[in-house]
C-alpha cells in the first residue's frame, strides 16, 4: 500500500508501528541514525516519513530538512507529545500523530499522508511536462522569429539545426543541404567526434536516405559520396561515437515546400523519441521550408537584377558610342562646313539630330536609374542657394518654351536661406520637371518656378503622397513647377514616380518618353534627404514639389 519510514530511538514505538503496518499491508522501515536513514532513501522511494521529536543521537530540525530537500513529495509526520512544534520544523512538516491516538486514526492518517504523496507525484509530473512544452514552445517561437529575420540559407539551416538542438537534445544529425554553400553539403552536427569511417558511412546513409525520398521519379540534384561535400560540426572532440549510432533512435524528413527540393534531416538519440518529440521535429523542419524557398527565391531575384543592370549598363554604353559620331556628323552637315543644304535636307538633318537628342536622353536615363539603384551615383554636395539653379534651368528652357507657345515664368521668394546639395543633381530634377510640363502643356498656357520658404508643418499635400511628407521636419526650400497642361487623374497620381510610368493620354503618347525622368528624380531628392510630390487635377494642371531642408550643421548629408 505504500512504503514508510518510521525514525525513533524508543524500541518500544518501534515494535508497536513494525507489528500495525506490517499487519496492514504496508513496507516498513526503521531507523535511528543518519547514514540508515539516507541510505535507505537513496535505495528505495518513501511516501511517508514518521519522524519521532524525542530524538537524543539526531538534530530533529536537520534531519527533516535533509529529508524535504531529497525528498520534496514525501509526506512527514511528526510523532509527538503533544508539545507545540519549533518554527524551522513546522514548515517542513505535513502532519501530526500523537503518540496517544488510536491505532484506527493512525492508519487513517497515514493512508491519507499517501494520498497525498501520490497526488503531489502527479502535479509534479504535469508541471514538468508543462514546463517541458513551454519551453519547446518558446524554441519554436524563437526558431520562427530567427526564420522570419533572414534570407540566408546559410543562416536557416543553422538556425533549424540549433532549434533542433534545444528541443529535442540531439546526440548527432546528418543535414543534406543545396543551397548551404552553393554546393551540395552534408551538415554533421554530433555530440562526439567521429571517425573517418563512421564519417564515411554516414555520408554513404544520407545519400541513400535522400535518393529514397525519389524512387519513382528523377532526383533533383545528383549526388554521390565524391561531389557530396561534408562539414562537420563537434561539442565534445574529447570523446568518439562508434558504429553502435546506428543503434540509437532516429528520425527522419525531406525538407521541402511542394517540388521545391531544399534539403532531408536524420536525426539520432540515444534514448527513444516521443511521440512529441517527433511533432517538434516535424514542425521545425517545415517551417525553415517556407523561409527557404523564398531565399531560393531571393537569390533568383537577385541574380536576375545582376543581369538586368549588366545588360542595360552595356547595352546603353553600347548604344551611346556610335550615338557620339553621329551627333558629331550630324552638326558637320547642319553648318554647311560640307557643302549647302538644300530647305528640306536640312530639315532631314534636324529632324536626325532631334532624335538623336532623344535617344541620348534615353540611354543616360536608363544609366542614371541603374546607378542609382545600384548605389553608383556620385555626389558632390556643397552650401548654395536654389536661385542660381532655378535662374539656370530658366534659361536652358526659354527657347524651347517659346517654340511650343508656352508663356514660361518664375516666381521666387527673395533672399532664401542656403541649401545642401548637389547643383548639378538637383539641376537635373528641375529639367526633368520642367521637361515633362513642357511635354504635356499645350500651346498658348503657362507654365511657372515658384520658390518658398515653408516649415514642414505647413506643407500640405494629398493622400497619395503623406508617407513621402511624414518624416519632414523643420524648414524646406520648396521648388515648384507649376503647369496648366493636361493634369493627372487622381487614381493615376500615386504611379506617377514609378519606373517606366507614363499615365495613359493621347498627349502623354504623342510626348513619347520612357518615363524614367520622375522616378530618376524622386531618387534624387531622396539623396539629399527631401521629398517630392505631385498636386493635380485632369485637364486642369499639375504642381510638381520639391523639399529641400534648409542647410544647418546637423543636416548635412
């Protein structure tokens, strides 16, 4: 029914305890000193500890304690006189018999002491477990968030491989892995060292377990134990596993999401893996599977945009080199250095050279895009004042202004405070803005610089371009262009800076583009940590802004 423990010195409660419990169906045990009674806990387990406080040979105070901190369940019962108990020993002690109570209440008291023991093993047994699943719990949680933070593959097996570690305490695990090291890789994680023999039937294992997963069907990488390259990975080199890891309990799985192939896991433990353990391993193996294929993802996008900066940055050279002699040829004829011209020849010839113009203009948008994406671009920053670029700009479009019939005008504050920046940047964004009113400004309507001073409280704008207003913060030089052409629908607004964006009109077709001046200019103004946007309404006009922040010496760039 259960095993006590009865500590008395007096022979005489010893006999009466030994002859009623032995009666009842109880293991009985007696002691009288410390080396009995801790050699008797370490060979079998208590439920009830009868302690008697007449004790002469033993401190009762120290003895109990001993017996709570080895035995934390246990019940202890105090037989005693009657006498009030010290302070340090009734906090350790579970109950009372006076050495007067009858037989019958001893039993009961006893049995109920046992009760308890057992119910206390319980709730000890579930806290564990509780404690156990939280804290898995908690590794998946951490391994998920170490998923979510990267798009290393490098990185996402190692975090799945540590996950794997803290949850289940692995003794070894061989990882295939083809996109670890841009080569097909065997990840050997191991407690012990292991011998180039071992070593070598692993690799020969893992092969054979990953061509397993692929009996019906083509393998998606070939490999053999020649191309099958192995890392090893050891806690302990002080010690070597032998051939009997092939005796230890195992899992395994394929790590993939669909077709997309990434890799398998064999995992081995000595002792044998739970039910849960193997609900863990699952779950970890398949959430690295999503992070990874958006990694394979990643590096395709990425290899893709190598390619497309490569092609684009040697196609435009490519483009531009002969576009030099013929604008060079082109000038010859048009001077009459060879010979007159007839009228419509020469029309021919300014026709050429115009659009040569614009395919130059084309190929130095493109580079300048791809510059800028690539983090190329040159800056040379210096203290000026926004007239002298906003005088320039004037002056490089009155002519062309006056060819399409667009009356062409500034409207400057006065003495405006020194910006940071780039002048011929910033020349560029005013020529993009100042071009594109231009295309898009019928004859005989305006188009106006204006120039202000304004607090980033006051600038207003609206919705489509908040998020680009949000972070402003201070005092801006603000630039606008200011036209009265054929405007922008308010659902098209928020695409008007994007790449390779023109919004659909018969006058933006007729216009032609590429439709890189606006966003090469949004990126511009980025770099000098400004903002630009864009007020308009169809068939009445738009005002495209730019902020610059006043120069001071805690915003220079």
């Amino acid at each position: 029914m259960g095993n006590i423990l009865l500590i008395s010195e007096n022979d005489e409660i010893f006999q009466h305890y030994k002859q009623l419990l032995s009666s009842n169906d109880f293991n009985f045990n007696s002691c009288c000193n410390n080396t009995s009674i801790f050699d008797l806990i370490e060979i079998s387990p208590i439920d009830v500890v009868i302690i008697d406080e007449n004790l002469e040979n033993l401190n009762l105070s120290l003895t109990i304690k001993k017996i709570k901190s080895k035995l934390e369940n246990t019940q202890i019962i105090l037989l005693t006189d009657g006498k009030p108990p010290e302070e340090n020993i009734e906090k350790y002690v579970n109950g009372y018999i006076l050495k007067n109570f009858a037989d019958d209440l001893i039993l009961s008291i006893i049995k109920i002491s046992i009760a308890n023991k057992q119910q206390s093993d319980k709730l000890s047994v579930k806290n564990s477990d509780l404690a156990d699943s939280l804290y898995r719990l908690n590794v998946l949680y951490s391994t998920s968030s170490q998923f979510a933070g990267t798009l290393d593959t490098k990185k996402l097996i190692e975090y799945m491989i540590e996950g794997l570690d803290k949850s289940l305490s692995f003794d070894l695990t061989c990882t295939i892995s083809f996109g670890y090291a841009n080569e097909p890789v065997l990840l050997v994680n191991s407690l012990y060292d292991i011998s180039e023999e071992l070593m070598n039937a692993l690799k020969l294992r893992a092969i054979l377990n990953y061509k397993s997963l692929f009996e019906s069907s083509q393998t998606p990488h070939e490999i053999d134990d020649k191309t099958l390259k192995t890392i090893k990975f050891i806690k302990n080199p002080t010690n070597k596993f032998t051939f009997s890891i092939f005796q230890y309990d195992n899992m395994f799985a394929p790590i993939n999401v669909g077709d997309d192939f990434f890799g398998c896991v064999e995992i081995f433990k000595e002792k044998p893996f739970t039910t849960d353990d193997a609900t863990y391993f699952q779950t970890i193996v398949q959430q690295v599977s999503l992070p990874l294929k958006s990694a394979s993802l990643y590096e395709e996008l990425e290899k893709l945009e190598r390619i497309k900066s490569e092609f684009l940055s040697i196609g435009s050279h490519e483009l531009r080199t002969p576009l030099t002699p013929l604008k060079n040829a082109l000038s010859i004829l048009s001077s009459g250095r060879c010979g007159e011209l007839s009228e419509s020849a020469m029309k021919f010839v300014d026709m050429a050279k115009r659009n040569v113009e614009s395919l130059t203009n084309i190929i130095n948008g493109i580079l300048d895009i791809n510059k800028i994406e690539a983090g190329k671009m040159e800056y040379n920053y210096e203290t000026m004042n926004i007239h002298s670029i906003i005088d320039t700009v004037k002056n490089n479009f009155d002519s062309v202004a006056k060819e399409h019939s667009i009356n062409f005008s500034t409207n400057e504050q006065e003495n405006l405070p020194q910006i940071y920046a780039d002048s011929q940047k910033l020349g560029q964004v005013l020529t993009n803005l100042v071009s594109n009113a231009i295309k898009f400004t019928p004859e005989g309507k305006s188009i106006t610089i204006k120039s202000e001073l304004k607090n980033s409280k006051e600038i207003r704008t609206n919705q489509s371009f908040e998020r680009e207003l949000k972070n402003l913060n201070g005092n801006y030089v603000v630039v606008s262009v200011i036209d009265e052409g054929i405007g922008i629908k308010e659902e098209d607004l928020v695409r008007a800076f994007d790449k390779f964006t023109q919004i659909e009109n018969s006058l933006s077709r007729k216009a032609g583009g590429t439709g890189l001046g606006l966003s090469i200019a949004k990126q511009l103004v980025k770099a000098h940590n400004g903002a630009i946007w864009c007020d308009s309404k169809e068939n009445e006009g738009s005002s495209f802004h730019v902020a610059i922040p006043v120069h001071n010496e805690n915003n220079s760039i």
